[in-house]
C-alpha cells in the first residue's frame, strides 16, 4: 500500500487519533510509516520512549494481512498485546508459555487475516513455518534489532536466524528497530536481515525529560534512602552488578519501609515473574535488579532510575535510562560511580567475544561518568550528535565544578606512586598519603617512605576524587594487568620537575551543595493536584477490575492533560492528548463524572455553580474576566451562559456570535443530520468557527425552535 493520495495520508491520522489518541506525529514517526506502507524496508534507531512501536503498529491497521513482530521478550509478550487490546487493537502473541489449543487457534486467525499483530520470539519462528509466508503476512517488525549483531550490547545467537525471512519473502517489508546502535551496529544489522537498501531513520537520541546525574559511590545506600524519600509514591528502577546486591537494598529499603522488591535471573521463575509483574501494575513501587529486568517493559510512570554500579557500555546506560519518563514528564538517572566498579567490569569482560571493542565501550562510560561538562554533550556525542548548548538538566550544568590550582596535590600523588615503585594500587596510594596505620601499610614498611602522610589534610574521598582526576588528564595510568597498579606517565615529570600546572575539580560535598533553584510546579487550576489524585485512584480501579496495567487505561501524561482541561464531554474529553475515540467510549463516562463531581464539590461552598456565573454576567464582567475569577475554562463559562439562556436567564447571547455565523450553523444542522456532539460543526467548517461560538448558535436556534 503506498500512500499517495491525501485522503490515504489522512487515514493514518484518523487512526492515530482513534486507536493511540494523539492528533499529531513524533519526530520521523509519519516518515518512517509513509514509507513501510510504500512496501520499502526500514531500520530505526529510536531511543526508549521516543514511540517505536507507533511504526509498525499503526500501519498494521491498514495492511490487509498480519504484522509479525520478532521480539526476545517472552515474559512481556502479554502486557504488550493487552496495550493493544485496551486500544482497540486485535493481537496475540505466540511463545512457549501457551498450550497447543491456544497455539492452534492463533495460527488459524492468522491464516484468516482476524490478527492485525502477531507478536513471537525468534525461538517460536520454526513452529510458525505454515503463517510465515507471503500470503499471510503483510510486514515483519524485528524489535531490539541490535540483539542481531554480536558489535552490539545485547547480542543473542537466536537473533541470527532472521536474515531468511527477506530470502524466502522478498515482497514483504522488514522494520528492524532499536533504542541503541552504533554506525558498525547498524551496518551488520542491515547486513544480517538482508535490507542493505532499508530507509534509515535515526531519531534524535536527546531525552530532555530526563535529569542526568553522577555521584561519588560514597554511602550508597544511604544515599539511595535519601534520593527515594523525597520522591513518594514514584515508581523507580536501582540497578545492581551483582544478583547479591539486589537482595541487600531491596532488604534495607524495605526495613525503611519502601515496597522494594529484588529481580535478577537466580530467583525461582514465578517469584521473578512476579515482582515484574507486580511492579508493571503497581502493587509495587521499586524494583533492585540485574540489567536482566526492564527490557521492552512499556510501563510509563517510572519516575526514576538508579545505577548502583556503573553500567559497562554507555548504550546499556542509556538504553536503562530510557526506562524512566516515557511519557515525557520530568524524570531523574543517578548513577554512582567508583573505580572499583571499573576495574570488576574489566574482569568481566577479560576473555570474552570482542574484548577490545567492549573494553573501549567501557571507557566510554567512565569518560562519561567523570566529564566535568554537560553530561547530555557527552551522552549524545558517543551517538553521533551534537547539542549546541549546554542541556542545563545535568548535575553539571547545574551546578558547574569548582577548579582549584591542584599542582601540589598531584606532586604529592605522584611521587608518592614514584616512592611506591609503581606497584600499588589506588587505595594504598592514599593510605600512604594518609599516613594510614594499617597491617599492609606496617607490613610492607611503607610508614618509612618521605611522602608518607604528607596528606593527612585531604579525606580518604577526596584523595579518590584528586587521584581519578589525575588517572583521567593522563597524568598517571592504572596497569589493569599488574593488579591494578598505578604508573607514571610522560606527563608525570612534567609535574614532578618543571612544575607544570594541573587544574582540579572541587569534590562535590553533597550536603553542602549549593541547592539548584526549583522551578515553581505549574498549577493551572485551584486544587488540581487533588484532582490528578483522583483520577489516578480512578484509573488504578479501572485497571484493577480488568486486569491490566494502570498505565494502559491512561498514562500519568494524559491524567495531568485531563486535570488542566477539566474536560466534561465528550468533544473536550476527546481533545485531550492520549484520549481516541476507543477509549472516550471504554473509559470517558466515568473520568467526566468524576471531573464534574470534583468540580461541584469545588463550587459547593460557593453555590450554584451556573448561578455564580449568572450574578459575575449580571455584574458586566467579561467572560474571560468570569473564567479568572471561577478559576475555570472560558469554554465552561460559556456553556453555563448557553445554559442559563436555554433555562430563560436574561443572556444576551448574540454578542457572541454574529448573524451570518447562525445561519451557517443553521444549515451544517441540517446537513450533518443534527450530530449531537460540536467536533462534526467544527470539522465541517474547516476549524474557522470556534467551539464556543459553534454551541452559543445551537442554544440560540434550538431556542427559537
């Protein structure tokens, strides 16, 4: 299907705004379904949030035939089907955990073209042998493509199957998609799937939404504690290195009193099953987990994500940061960051596939992790783009490091590695430096040597914050292969003899630190925070008797869009961003109701809500002067003076509105067959008479009817 007709080009924004509930387009979103319904191949590159599966779902609705989606996620398969089902959507999926009649029953809906999307791990693919074929199939969408190539962050072996699909089917369209792929990544995907000619869109990988923040790996816990305390009822992700580091946090968090949970791969399957699940619909508020958890989870109300332990490649980081603010609203990443973290990830990946790319990658990260400037520069800098100006949502833009002259500092360092014959690592340096009294300092006879306490002055965390400064500007190396010995450099002498100068970065004394100003919350409406708190418990009900996620009633997004608009029917309600037509009609009765119950409790104190707007008309105010003073919208004040007129009140309504308007209103009644809502009147008239001016000539001709 191409499409080059305007009427083809508005039918993708009808279902938009029908089955998802938007009115307009991400960035490279209608592009990129432009050209998969034009029959050609795909690969995007879009980051986590940023509305990848809008690219194949939606022209899904419009292929005569089914969509296979290839995804790794067996265990989120369910939750991503019944995303669809809640907007209207036919899909199944197809994986292991099923029976042979369920199976059976999918691959003959398949046959008959009753599924729009077929979701089914690679694994599953042989068993599907009879559906995958042209006569069945329309397109094929292969998420969490860089899974394919082993360059990539996350290779699976089971990914290298796919390229036969564009052999054995070269009419059918192939959309590879991914958050995260290099150049040499994208290149053997489009290799391996056998698309080298595929339309390569990559979206930009900046995630504003979300504030980036690094800290010394000092008291994690503790900080952690701190960090959730202020952020109540927030859902959020730590991320652990090892599986016995989830389960400690998880179990000092819940000693705090926080519903934590801990995830990773050695816990039994249902109970792994569950905290996944549990946290999906909820029921709990934060999970500790291996890099195992999260992948393809479309939850969209996490808040937050917490890195325990620095992540070994700065895709995987963002790919984990991506899990957070989804739907756009203000999120928060910190990431602790320590050496030892480093040199542990350097033992891992000591051996393995391609041990030099992913060594390469890690210092990517720790180059990250230790900028001195905006952190979002370097983050999209590693994916090919470049940012202007400095974000101004990173620890770094908002509150810039401090520079010292450090020369002596480093003399100091270094010729403390110098006296040590460079043979030790970080942390006896800095016992040296200490004068530290301990059974290795003792042992080895290290008290003796000229510079030892000769920084006694500077804590043991800030020496670690002077020495992984020094290691950073090339001053000092760390011997990864000599037991993580520190070595003098070029430019060591430099410092030790011809007194070259060295700049420092002030350690960041968290307590003390300088607050950043917060930005005011916007509240539109008296009370509205009450309001988002009901729609919420609302929405948590709804979810609760169907049984499915809260965020696939509603998003948090759409519920803020909702306590702003204050929307009370249905043409309102269906102008709200995330409200379409299959979901005005499943859920928007009982939303309206309760915005209309919470806006007659507001004005129960002041009286007759429509009488309040009558005595401030008496006065002479205006109605946008009414809509200040009621706090509400001036489309509101206007449908009470169309009330009051209709109930005989004294309105002069044809201020409003001018005769020639009327009669055009006049005649779209008779030729739209009386609809009873406005949207009709407004689409008919090509959006050149407003709403209210639409309703204000309705009352008046029904009233002379």
């Amino acid at each position: 299907m191409s499409i080059s007709h305007p009427e083809e080009a508005s039918s993708i924004f009808a279902i938009l705004k029908k089955h998802f509930g938007y009115d307009s387009f991400r960035a490279n979103q209608q592009e990129i379904i432009e050209s998969l319904l034009s029959g050609k191949d795909n690969l995007v590159i879009m980051p986590t949030g940023g509305g990848k599966s809008m690219c194949f779902q939606l022209p899904a609705l419009l292929f005569p035939k089914t969509t296979l989606v290839v995804s790794p996620l067996i265990a989120l398969m369910k939750d991503q089907v019944d995303g669809l089902k809640a907007n209207g959507i036919s899909a199944a999926y197809y994986n292991s955990s099923q029976g042979e009649k369920e199976q059976q029953e999918t691959i003959q809906k398949v046959a008959k073209s009753e599924i729009k999307l077929l979701y089914a791990a690679p694994e599953s693919l042989s068993s599907l042998f009879n559906v995958i074929k042209e006569e069945y199939l329309s397109c094929i969408a292969i998420d969490e493509a860089h899974c394919i190539s082993s360059w990539g962050h996350d290779f699976r072996p089971s990914y290298q199957q796919l390229g036969y699909l564009k052999k054995t089917m070269p009419s059918i369209p192939i959309i590879a998609l991914t958050a995260t792929a290099d150049k040499t990544t994208r290149e053997d995907i489009l290799n391996q799937l056998n698309i080298t000619d595929a339309k390569q869109s990559i979206t930009s990988f900046d995630r504003a939404n979300i504030t980036l923040e690094v800290r010394a790996a000092d008291k994690r816990v503790s900080q952690i504690i701190s960090f959730i305390k202020k952020r109540k009822d927030e859902s959020g992700i730590i991320y652990c290195l090892s599986r016995k580091n989830t389960e400690q946090i998880a179990e000092k968090l819940q000693a705090e009193g926080f519903n934590a949970k801990a995830y990773h791969a050695g816990l039994p399957a249902e109970e792994r099953s569950k905290a996944q699940e549990d946290f999906i619909y909820d029921r709990t508020q934060i999970v500790c987990a291996t890099i195992a958890f999260g992948m393809g989870i479309d939850k969209s109300n996490v808040r937050w994500v917490i890195h325990h332990n620095m992540p070994k490649n700065i895709e995987g980081y963002y790919q984990e940061i991506g899990r957070a603010g989804r739907d756009g609203l203000p999120s928060h990443a910190l990431l602790f960051h320590t050496y030892a973290d480093v040199i542990q990830l350097r033992k891992f990946l000591e051996g393995t596939a391609n041990e030099e790319v992913q060594l390469a990658k890690l210092d990517r990260m720790k180059q990250f992790a230790d900028a001195n400037t905006c952190r979002r520069k370097v983050l999209l800098t590693y994916f090919g783009e470049s940012l202007e100006k400095d974000c101004g949502n990173c620890d770094t833009c908002k509150n810039p490091p401090q520079f010292i002259d450090g020369t002596i500092i480093a003399q100091k360092a270094l010729s403390t590695i110098a006296r040590l014959k460079q043979a030790e690592a970080i942390g006896v340096i800095t016992d040296v430096l200490r004068g530290s009294q301990n059974a290795l300092i003792r042992d080895k006879g290290y008290a003796n040597i000229k510079t030892y306490g000769i920084g006694k002055d500077i804590s043991w965390k800030d020496w670690q914050h002077y020495l992984i400064q020094l290691i950073n500007q090339g001053y000092c190396e760390i011997a990864f292969h000599r037991n993580n010995a520190l070595q003098l450099t070029e430019l060591s002498n430099k410092v030790l003899f011809n007194g070259f100068k060295v700049n420092l970065s002030k350690p960041i004394d968290l307590s003390a630190a300088p607050k950043t100003v917060k930005e005011k919350k916007k509240i539109d409406k008296v009370g509205s925070e009450e309001l988002f708190e009901r729609l919420r418990k609302l929405r948590a009900s709804i979810a609760s008797e169907e049984g499915i996620p809260a965020y696939l009633v509603f998003s948090d997004a759409t519920l803020k869009a909702m306590e702003v608009a204050r929307p009370v029917s249905a043409d309102d309600f269906l102008e709200v961003s995330g409200v379409g037509q299959y979901k005005l009609q499943q859920y928007g009765e009982e939303f309206m109701n309760e915005i209309l119950a919470f806006q007659n409790e507001k004005h129960k104190m002041q009286g007759d809500t429509f009488k309040l707007t009558l005595s401030l008309y008496q006065e002479g105010l205006s109605v946008e002067e009414m809509a200040i003073k009621r706090d509400l919208k001036e489309a509101t004040i206007y449908s009470h003076l169309a009330k009051l007129y209709a109930d005989g009140h004294p309105i002069d309504l044809k201020k409003f509105v001018t005769q020639d308007e009327i009669e055009s209103v006049r005649k779209a009644k008779i030729t739209l067959e009386n609809p009873p809502a406005l949207k009709p009147y407004f689409e008919h008239f090509e959006e050149k008479i407003a709403y209210h001016k639409i309703r204000v000539a309705l009352t008046l001709i029904d009233k002379e009817s």
